[in-house]
C-alpha cells in the first residue's frame, strides 16, 4: 500500500495512491513526512485484511498513521492488462477508482518547490517525490508537474494464472517458455500468423520450453494463452523473424539480420538515432519515437547508428558514457528508463545488444498498443512514415483509444 497526502488548511487532501497484490511480503518504508506532501508505505498481511482495509478505505473510514482520509471513492474502471503490469510482473487486473471531487470542484495543484525535509531524501517537486515514493518511477526529463492517477487509487491483482517467459523467432519456427499455475490443461496457446496464408495455429501449453513451426510468409507473430473460460490471460509479440523477448538480451549471432534491416533506411517501423549524452534534449526524441510506435503498428529503434544506418562503434558511445566501462549497456539502460519513466502508460518494450561486424547496436522493439500512450505532459504522437507527429486530436485520437469502456482522458489544448 503506497500513498500520497498534501497537507492543507482545510485538512489532508487525498492525492494518488495505489495497492499492488503480491504473493510474498514485500519492504516497507513506513512514512515520509514534509511540509507539501505526506507519503506512506505499508504492507498488508492476508488478502482478507486488505480487502477489508480498502472497504473501510473507499468509504472513508480509514485513518493511515493517524491522518485521516476524508475523500470517498465512488466510481471504479476495470481493466485487464494481459501484456503484464510492470508493478506486478505479471498479467494483472488493474482496478482504478476515483475520489470524490472536493467543495470547490477544483483540480489540486501542487507547488512547484523542492520536497525536502532534514533527514530525509530531497526531490525536486510533490509530484517528484509522488513517482518515486508511490509508483517507484525516477524520473529522468524534467516533464509538467505531473502525478500518475492524480485523484485516484490503483488496484493492481496479479493474474498468476499464467505468463510469458521468453521466446524467439528464428526463421521457420518459434521458441517459447511461459510460466503457469493453472492446470494445463485449462490452458491454450493460440499463434496468429500475420500476413500468412497459414493465419492460425492452436497449441498444447507445457512448461517445458515449446517449439512451433511459423510459415515462411508470416509478417508478424501474435502470441496468446487463452483459458478455458474464453479468458486472454496473457499475450506477447514478435514484430519480424529473429525477434526475441525475456532472458536472451544480448544477440551476438544475429547481428547480420539486423543489418538488412538497417541497409532498408528509416520508415514506419525503424528509427535509426546516434548514441546521446545523457540529459541532451535530443533524448526526448528517443521517447517521441516509442511513444508513436506504440500508438501505431509497433516498431524498432535503433540506438548507435548514423542517419544512413550505419553502426558508430564502441569509440562514438563512450564519448557519451565516458565514466563507465560498458558504455552500450549504461545506452541501453538510459533508454530503457528514458522510455519507462517518461512514458503512460508504459509501452511493452524489448531491449536488446546486437553486434554488426563487430560494432554493438542498441535496439528497441516497441510493440504496439493496446490503448492510447502518450508521453508525461500528455502527449500523444503517432508514425507517419519515417516521422513521428502529433496525433490530430479531432480525428486520430478517438481511434487510438481502442480499450472499449476506458476513457483515457487527453486534454487536447495539451496536445499543441
């Protein structure tokens, strides 16, 4: 249980927080009190106990530490995120619940000076210290005074009934691990191969690791365990042949077929960027990028090549990483946090090193999704051809929004 409370004349103000189910007892930071806000952090022992504190939490009969939470909890969304939730590692139901709206029926607005308290971490703002305290994000650009479900509380209930593991396409097969606690056989794999003439194929599910043929002719995998329930438990992609995801970070044989990729030139699905020193500008270019990959068919971005393609080499990175010994892995990380934590929500992402003729490229294969995701100051791009733009909000919006029942809400004089 994580919280945030902003102390105020009239009393604490509830402000965001969220409950994250786990099946082992996770730390606990306790309490973070400063003059703007006030964080909590609690673990909950026994799913009855929680459930019961959530009651009394959503009816406002709840005191955390004292303070009393005044707000009541009227209105709940419920969603089914089968691509796995990054708070619980595993497909989750993510149930988001709104406060009531206070007296004066006004947004709260925090300040915008830095948290600080003698004894305890500094962050730059309220909403810094919100991020990082409750939903564990650092962030590393400096966005909008912006805090994740402002005025909501997020349930996130892991689906542990079954998960991806890993998998890779190599031509004419897949290779695939997924991790289960339902019976087997209430489970089913079910591959749609896009592009082929050979759409579907419908599959046992073991939890030893599974190999499948794949047409020759197919564009695209799309991968799903389906209960017996009709329930899509959990799904996954590989957006072209020699894809990968889960354990396997680093291809070291593979860089060749990466290579007739990058001799293609930029389009909708690839972007070539240089290496970048960290806290350049030119950074948020690499978050434009994912961002409008995941609004539109999915696509890969290429880390460490030259606007033609051509890879820069270890002598190019370390100019940007000059204080670490690998500067490709200390790239990838940058790019997986700049992505992560500058992202909402957040794209299903696979980071991977590859070499071409002996000089390693970092790549990110963003996979398209399933709802719209914008950046942190709530903007929300698109690919159109080798360019990533503003989606229109009048037409392109609406579409982008494809998770029926869920209003993700854009200001669209945001969207400028």
């Amino acid at each position: 249980m994580r919280l945030a409370i902003v102390p105020s004349a009239t009393g604490p103000q509830f402000l965001t927080g969220t409950m994250v189910f786990a099946e082992q007892k996770l730390d606990d930071s306790a309490r973070a009190e400063y003059r703007n806000v006030q964080l909590f952090e609690f673990w909950i022992e026994g799913q009855d106990d929680a459930i019961s504190f959530l009651y009394r939490f959503f009816s406002g009969q709840e005191r955390i530490s004292g303070v009393p939470v005044l707000n009541k909890f009227t209105h709940t969304m419920v969603n089914h995120d089968a691509s796995g939730h990054n708070a619980s590692r595993w497909p989750s139901w993510l149930f988001t619940t709104s406060a009531d709206s206070r007296k004066d029926n006004q947004r709260l607005l925090l300040d915008q000076q830095p948290t600080v308290s003698k004894g305890r971490p500094p962050f730059r703002s309220p909403a810094d210290a919100v991020r990082s305290w409750v939903f564990h994000q650092t962030q590393q650009i400096v966005m909008a005074n912006d805090v994740p479900y402002q005025d909501q509380f997020l349930v996130v209930i892991p689906d542990t009934r079954a998960r991806f593991v890993s998998g890779r396409w190599s031509p004419g097969s897949l290779d695939v691990v997924l991790e289960a606690n339902a019976s087997l056989r209430d489970l089913e794999l079910q591959i749609l191969h896009v592009g082929s003439e050979n759409r579907s194929a419908n599959y046992s599910v073991q939890t030893e690791p599974m190999h499948f043929p794949v047409p020759d002719d197919a564009r695209e995998l799309l991968l799903y365990v389906v209960h017996k329930s009709d329930d899509l438990i959990c799904m996954h992609s590989l957006n072209s042949v020699y894809r990968s995801f889960g354990k396997t970070d680093t291809i070291e044989n593979e860089g060749v077929d990466f290579a007739r990729e990058l001799q293609l030139g930029e389009n909708e699905i690839r972007e070539f960027k240089p290496f970048i020193v960290p806290w350049d500008k030119k950074e948020f270019e690499l978050v434009k990028s994912a961002v409008a990959f995941a609004n539109s068919d999915g696509g890969t971005i290429f880390v460490g090549v030259d606007d033609e393609g051509v890879p820069q080499g270890v002598s190019e990175a370390r100019k940007c990483f000059p204080k670490t010994d690998n500067p490709i892995e200390a790239q990838k990380a940058r790019l997986k946090n700049l992505i992560t934590e500058n992202t909402k929500p957040v794209p299903s992402v696979t980071y991977t090193i590859v070499k071409m003729n002996g000089n390693p490229v970092v790549v990110a294969e963003v996979k398209k999704s399933s709802t719209l995701c914008s950046t942190h100051d709530n903007r929300a791009y698109v690919r159109r051809g080798a360019t990533s733009r503003l989606a229109d909000p009048q037409t392109e919006i609406p579409s982008l929004n494809r998770v029926p029942g869920i209003d993700f809400e854009i200001p669209l004089n945001a969207l400028g």
